[in-house]
C-alpha cells in the first residue's frame, strides 16, 4: 500500500474506530461514510450502541476506491 494513503496515518495500536474519527482518517464527512456503510461499501459492527469501524474495513474500503470498484470518475 502506498505510504501517502489516509489509512497510513491511523495509529497502529487501534484496531476499530467511531465514525466521525473513520470518516476523518479517510478524508471524507461523517456523512458521506454513512451514506457509503448504507450502500454496503465499508463494514461496520457494533459495540453495544455504538457503530465502529475496524482499521481492516478503512483499508478495504481505500483499496476498492484505487482500483476503481465504483467505477471511473
């Protein structure tokens, strides 16, 4: 994986994340990750109430956008 990718900045010892610190390691709006963890692009679980994001999903997701899964732009 490419060193200048948003994923590389995620700190090692983390393993899963709250949307809003997903969404800003990503590089994108807490919104826009929900409108993708609606469209079934990245997976979450929960944690009691709350929806985490694992530092395996964020990477997933990054690597489907550069080979293109959406499609081009």
């Amino acid at each position: 994986m490419a060193q200048n990718t948003p994923a590389h900045k995620l700190p090692p010892e983390r393993f899963a994340y709250g949307v809003r610190e997903a969404a800003k390691a990503i590089g994108i709006c807490h919104v826009t990750l929900y409108e993708r963890i609606n469209e079934g692009l990245i997976k979450t679980f929960l944690c009691g109430r709350r929806r985490l994001v694992s530092r395996s999903a964020i990477l997933e997701y990054i690597e489907q956008q550069e080979r293109g899964a959406d499609g081009p732009r």
